[in-house]
C-alpha cells in the first residue's frame, strides 16, 4: 500500500489456539492492509474454523495483485488459494474464479 509517508506493508496472520503438536498448524487466517484515510492498520480478511498445513505460500498473480495459498486439511487436503484485491481479500475457486462476498440482511415483518 503507498501512502504519503511511504509504502506500507501488508501482513498475513497464520493463528491456532491450544498446545502444540495439533493435527494442524494454524486455524485462523487474518490479513492486515493500511487505512491511509485513517492513518492505522485495520482487519481486511478473518477467517476461523481452518484446519491449515504449513507452509503457506504468498506469491504476486501476473497482474501483480498478492495471493497466497496453503493445503486446507478440513477440505480433504485440497489447496486454497486467496487473492488480495486492494485492500479486499477473496477466495479464488479452483476453477480460477475469484469469490464475490454475499451480503446477507434479514426480512424485515411485513405491516399489517
């Protein structure tokens, strides 16, 4: 992220919960990215409720936009991969398609 005082990095944050020597390495993902308008880091990605497998790789798509990717063991031993689009991240499915967030409102009662 560029920000006029500089380029501000962006961070990835592999988390478990518990002792050591679990089936898995890390069970939480969060990414960090700069808010420039308010001069602070702020949460851009959380996810739970992984069962992750080191190493996670982060590497830059041809079109220069980060991703990283890990073997999920929840999902059979299948690789996930996720894309960081500015300061949004998605999941990239395996068919190459980047995941679109669903916003989710409740009905509100219908007046009588």
């Amino acid at each position: 992220m560029q920000d006029p005082s500089g380029d501000k990095a962006q961070y990835l944050l592999a988390a478990a919960r518990g002792p050591e020597g679990q089936a898995c390495d890390f069970e939480t993902l969060r990414v960090y990215t700069w808010n420039r308008k308010k001069s602070r880091y702020e949460t851009a990605f959380i996810e739970n409720d992984l069962c992750g497998k080191l190493p996670i790789r982060v590497d830059k798509q041809a079109a220069g936009q980060p991703e990283f990717r890990f073997v999920n063991a929840g999902d059979g031993g299948n690789e996930r991969v996720y894309r960081l689009i500015q300061t949004v991240v998605r999941r990239v499915r395996e068919d190459g398609e980047v995941g679109r967030s669903v916003k989710t409102t409740k009905a509100s009662p219908k007046k009588r």
